[in-house]
DNA sequence: TTAAGTGCAAAATCTTTGCAAATGT
DNA sequence: ACATTTGCAAAGATTTTGCACTTAA
C-alpha cells in the first residue's frame, strides 16, 4: 500500500503532526479498513479520543481516508485511491464486511451499475457483501 | 401496502399492546423507511424512547421490520417483506438514500449479483444508491 | 392470576464544544 | 511570533440496564 503520511498531509495543507502521522500509519497497516472503536483502542495511549475524532473527520472532508458504515453504524475507516477528492470519494468498489471477524475489506471488484426507476437520479452506489472472509473461512474449525 | 397489526403480532407470538400497534402503523404510512429520530419525533408523546428501542430490536429480531443504516451511521426501518424470517432477511433490493430529504426508499430492483473473490462467501449482499428522490427532483427550484 | 411489557430513573457510551497549553511553520 | 492543533473538562446526545407498576391473555 502507497504511503507517505507526510507527503499525504503535505498534498492536503495539512500541518504534520505526530498524532496525524500515526492515525495514518495504524489505518494502513491492514489492507481492511479499521472501525473508529479499534483504532481508539490501539491509539488511545498516544492520542486523545477528541482528537482522533477530529483527524478522522477531517481526513474525510479532505478525500485522504473514506468511511464505510457497518452493520452496527460504527465508522470504519480506510485509506482513499488517490483519485479521491475533497468533493467526491471514488469509493465505488464493493465492500465486505465480514460477520465473524467484523472487518471490512475493500475489494478490487467493481460495484455493478444499478438501473434506478424514472425520476430517481443516483450520484454513487454502495455495494456491501456480507458473509465470511478468507481469513475466517481458512481458519474455520470443521 | 398490506398491514394488519394485530395479524402481524400474533403470527409472531407478540403480545399485542396500544404502543406496539402505534409503532407499525407509523412505519406503514410511507413506502420509505423511517429513521428513528424521525419516529421519536412522532410518537415521544404517545411512547416512551426506551419502549422505542425495545420495541425496534423485537421487531427486527422477529423480521418483522428490517433495519437500513444510513450514512451517519442512523437507524432506519421499513416493513420487511412477508419472506422475512427470524433467520434470515429477504431485503436483497436497492435502497435509495435521498441526499436531499434523507429519506431511505426500498427500490423494487434486485440487487445485483457481485461475484466474490476466491476464499470470500457472501452471504447477502446490500445495495445503496445515493442521489435524489423522484420528490426533491420534482420540486427543484431550477 | 401471572408472565410480559411499559415507563421512569439512572448508568454507560458516544460525540461535540470551549478553552488554555503545546506545537508546527 | 502566530495561527493551528492538541488535551482536558464538561456539555449533549444516544443507548442500555434495573426495577416497580401496569397490562394483555
């Protein structure tokens, strides 16, 4: 995975701090995105809870990480191609979340285009498979 | 849109109570999905926000209503088609998520079919268009 | 009559806001 | 030096839990 926190706030305007670059190291250590609780887990000795929510927050705005909503309405976090901008996130592939590990991995699949019904116009289309992932699916007792 | 409350109650082995009825009718006064908010707002008068919450999980729990997430990560609920079990939800259509109204519609499109990765098992797959409703299109001001 | 459901109070979380101190440019 | 960012405290909101009272069967 690309990465260079500095270059990314650098890009973005944004001043380099210690607590920015390490939100972004801990995001892109796994290709799945990570959910907001886990990250306060893993981070919470070095940041502060508030903080982490105003990085994530404007990490968003500025097209750097997208978020990805689960089942639970927890925010998941994960780094943006860099085609993502401020105005539009290209987060247009599908997601899986898995229901044993709760991780969501982006995939490399396209989501499928969608007829919409006369009058409705869609401006991007989310698609989300639940079930189980690889990782749970080879470590699976029988 | 069919709806008997008392049927629906009693086909689920639920008691049937004054607020329980309120709560199904609410939900079946529109084709879309309704957040939580929006239905605290309506019958905070009538019922108590913690009856609220149990009465959606039961519902959820029995199929009797089926939960959307939206972007932020709120509750929505629509009635779930008949086919809706305890085990399992049949609300493999498209949602529409209205940018501007907010409000969630159940399309009447099938979801598409995604193919899944090797060592992935999908077992439902949830589609989300954002844009704008037929209504907010309509009443546009040009 | 009695098991289940409701409402209220209160605890536990989660999220936002205000401000003084610390930090990056 | 100065504007921004951070951490802490505290307010606000959301969700869960416990328990006495009420209600449906």
């Amino acid at each position: 995975m690309r990465l260079d926190p500095s270059a990314i706030l650098k890009e973005h305007e944004l001043k380099h701090t210690k607590q920015r670059v390490r939100v972004l190291e801990e995001i892109a250590l796994d290709t799945a995105a990570i959910s907001q609780p886990e990250l306060e887990k893993k981070l919470g000795k070095e940041i502060d809870r508030v903080t982490l929510y105003r990085i994530l927050n404007i990490y968003e705005d500025k097209g750097i990480l997208h978020r990805i909503m689960d089942m639970n309405g927890t925010a998941n976090y994960a780094i943006c191609s860099p085609s993502c901008t401020e105005d539009h996130h290209h987060d247009e592939h599908v997601h899986f979340n898995c229901t044993s590990c709760a991780k969501i991995y982006c995939l490399e699949v396209n989501a499928p285009k969608v007829k919409m019904p006369a009058g409705y116009t869609a401006k991007t289309i989310n698609t989300t498979a639940y079930g189980i992932c690889e990782k749970c699916n080879s470590s699976k007792v029988q």
